[in-house]
C-alpha cells in the first residue's frame, strides 16, 4: 500500500510542496510558490495531468500553502484521496539537539524558535511552514526533519572550532553542517547503486547545487562535512566564499569601516561564483569560460580545485574511499566539474571514464577496474523527508 506524505520546504519568500509516496519515492505532485508577499508572485503546480501557472498575488505562506490545497482540488490528485500520512517538514538547523526527525509539538516549535540566533534567515520561515501547515492540516501528525541531524555523528574533533572553550557553552559556536537529508539519502542510495551494505561503505558524498558541500560518510554515518556554524564554510558555492581566513571581518572593518553585517552578507550573497564572474549560475560560468572569459576560467579553477581539497582531506579521514558521489545540479550535470576535480588523483586509486563521464546515466561513472567507484545519483531530498516522517510514525 502507498504511503504519502505531504513534504513542505518553507523559505522566506517561497513555499515547495510534493506529494510524494515514501515507499517508491514517486510524487504524485508537486509546486512551488515564489514571491511570496510580493505584488506578484507566482504558482506553479505539477499534477497528473500537466503543469498549472497562476500569477495572484499570494500575501503570506498561509495563503500559499492554501493556493497549493486549491490546487490539488482543482487539478489534482485529491488531497483527501491520497491516503496521506503525515506531513513532513524540511526544518534547516537542528542544533545539537536533533539528531533524528521528531514529531512536531509545542516543545519542538519552542526548540527550533529558539535555535532561530544559529540560522536566522531559515529556522523562522521554516516554522511558519510548520505552523501554517498544522492550521490546515490539523488531524494529521507533523514531522520535523532537520538538515543539520545527520551530521550529529561527528566526532568533537571534527565539529569544535579551537576557539574559546566557553564559545560553544555561550553561542554554540561549533560545526553543524547542513545538506543531512542529501547526503544521507545520496549515501545510502550509493550502497544501492553498488549492490552493498550502507554499514560497509566508506563514501566521499559531494552535494553541488547552488549550495554547495562535501561529507564524508563511515558505513553510513556521517565524520566530517565541509560546512559549518553556518553553510558558509567549505567549498565555493553560487553565491558564498566557502573557506575564508575569518581575519577578513576584521581587515574590512579597519580599512574600509565595513560593519561585520555587511561582510556577513557579501560573503553569503555577493561571493563564491557570483562574487568572482558576476554570475552565481554554474552553467552561466560555463558558457563565459567557453567563450573565453579569464575572470570565468579562474572561478571554475577556484571551485574545482576547493573540490580536490576536500576529496583529499576526506580520503585521509576515511583511510579507505569505497566511492566519491557526486550529487545536486553540477555535481550530477557537469561532466567538466566532476573531470577537473579529479584529475590527478589516478595514485589514489580514483580512475575516472571519460566516456561514462559524459553520460552518467548508469550511475557509475569509473573505470571498471578503479578501485574507489566514481557515482553521479540523483538527490532526492523530498522522498527522504517522506521516508523518514514515516519512520517517526513507525519508529522505525
Ligand atoms: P539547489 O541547491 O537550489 O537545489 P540545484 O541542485 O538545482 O540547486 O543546482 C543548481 C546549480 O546546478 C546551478 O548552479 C546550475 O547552474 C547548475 N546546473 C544545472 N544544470 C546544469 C548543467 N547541465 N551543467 C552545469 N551546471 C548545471
């Protein structure tokens, strides 16, 4: 029988939906509304029957996430139908005190309000989901499952900063790491792909979207992961530096008087590929580089070599690499990224088959004879959600 749940991903000017079956993975449906609170935002529904547009204006998400029930009546599937079992929520920052999804009630709400300091921008929209969610959907169980849980198996030599020993005790300042519901469902599906157990494999998991970041999994769990705090460390991303020298803040602020707020938000938002080319599009940076354009050749450098970094530090880490999976948007379609990122790495044991490279669509994309596998899988965030609400409900 099929088990659907309704996956939410609020952000703060935006609300994605999917009907997904957690058993198959398949979505029945899905949306997103953008803009949200603009004079025009914009809605579209994916249903069984075709793609739905509507431009209303759509003032807050508990009017977005009404377009989207309209939607499902209108166009399909019904809501009522579809045998849904839970509602399942993308919350971004856990903290440390998640390391698993959790049903969602007040104690949970109060805990994710108040780890709102560690992700400001996320956690509240995330909770108004949530909370708009519970309105319209009152007699089905809610499930948070957090971004920042699968990293909870680090150990305190990998997540402490050598900073003041009080700062984690005061601020929590220490490494979280994000993209958990990617790189679990990448590594588990990369034992799949491999025909093994997750409990016996050792993978590099790669996740380049416009976030970018790269975990290294021990027999599925989780040691070490580039991102941070915040998703701004580690590797370049569309508009993030990654890994800075964190005198910068300082530097800026005695010789240009910038404040730490705006340093803050030019390195989230005016930096990684957008900071160094103009545009934040990996595919943009690709078609500027072919054309010639040096300022795009140094940022693809910049990226891939960030890349080989971390596939190096990992392969330490780990000691033995099963596999390097590459996932998300230019992990899975650029076949340049995934070539320059590895080049070199041949005594390492990682061959990579240019051929396959060039159509990944068997998943493999090594030599048969290489000893580490080279994996493009597609994420797929929103089925793990929905296998993991499932798994709360069935405490499995
Ligand atoms: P998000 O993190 O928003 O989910 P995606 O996983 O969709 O993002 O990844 C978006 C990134 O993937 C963008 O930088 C985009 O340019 C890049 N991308 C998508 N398709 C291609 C492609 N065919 N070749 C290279 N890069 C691509």
């Amino acid at each position: 029988m099929s088990e659907h749940v309704l996956v939410i991903n609020a952000g703060s000017s935006s609300l994605k939906y999917s009907l997904v079956d957690a058993t198959s993975g398949t979505a029945a449906a899905s949306g997103l509304v953008e803009r949200i609170g603009e004079e025009q935002s914009h809605h579209v529904h994916h249903g069984p029957s075709g793609d739905f547009d509507d431009d209303q204006p759509v003032p807050d998400h508990e009017a977005a996430l009404e377009a989207a029930v309209r939607a499902f009546d209108k166009h399909g599937p019904s809501l009522s139908e579809a045998g849904i079992v839970a509602v399942g929520h993308r919350v971004v920052h856990g903290g440390d005190r998640f390391a698993a999804p959790a049903l969602v009630d007040d104690e949970l709400i109060a805990a994710v309000t108040d780890l709102v300091p560690l992700a400001p921008l996320h956690n509240p929209a995330n909770l108004e989901g949530i909370e708009v969610a519970r309105r319209l959907f009152p007699d089905l169980p809610h499930v948070a499952v957090f971004d920042t849980a699968f990293h909870q198996t680090l150990p305190p030599y990998a997540y402490t900063y050598a900073v003041p020993s009080s700062w984690p005790a005061d601020y929590g300042i220490r490494r979280y790491g994000f993209h958990g519901t990617s790189h679990a469902f990448v590594s588990a599906q990369a034992a799949r792909v491999l025909g093994r157990e997750p409990g016996d494999l050792n993978v590099i998991v790669l996740h380049l979207g416009n976030g970018c970041s790269a975990a290294a999994v021990r027999g599925g769990v989780s040691v070490d992961t580039s991102m941070g705090l915040t998703p701004l460390e580690g590797l370049v991303m569309g508009t993030r530096s990654g890994d800075l020298d964190p005198a910068v803040h300082g530097h800026l602020a005695r010789v240009a008087g910038q404040s730490a707020e705006e340093t803050d938000r030019m390195l989230n938002s005016e930096s990684g590929l957008k900071g160094l080319t103009g545009a934040n599009d990996f595919r943009e940076v690709l078609r500027l580089r072919a054309d010639g354009d040096e300022r795009a050749q140094l940022a693809f450098d910049i990226y891939c070599y960030r890349l080989k970094k971390y596939i190096g530090a990992y392969y330490a880490v780990l000691g033995t690499v099963d596999a390097i999976v590459f996932t998300a948007g230019v992990g899975q379609h650029s076949a340049e990224a995934r070539a320059a990122a590895l080049a070199g790495l041949e005594p390492l044991g990682i061959h990579l088959d240019p051929a396959r490279n060039a159509d990944p669509s068997d998943n493999v994309v090594s030599t048969d004879d290489s000893p580490v596998k080279i994996l493009v899988i597609p994420t797929n965030e929103e089925w793990e959600i929905a296998r993991q609400s499932v798994g709360v409900l069935t405490g499995g």
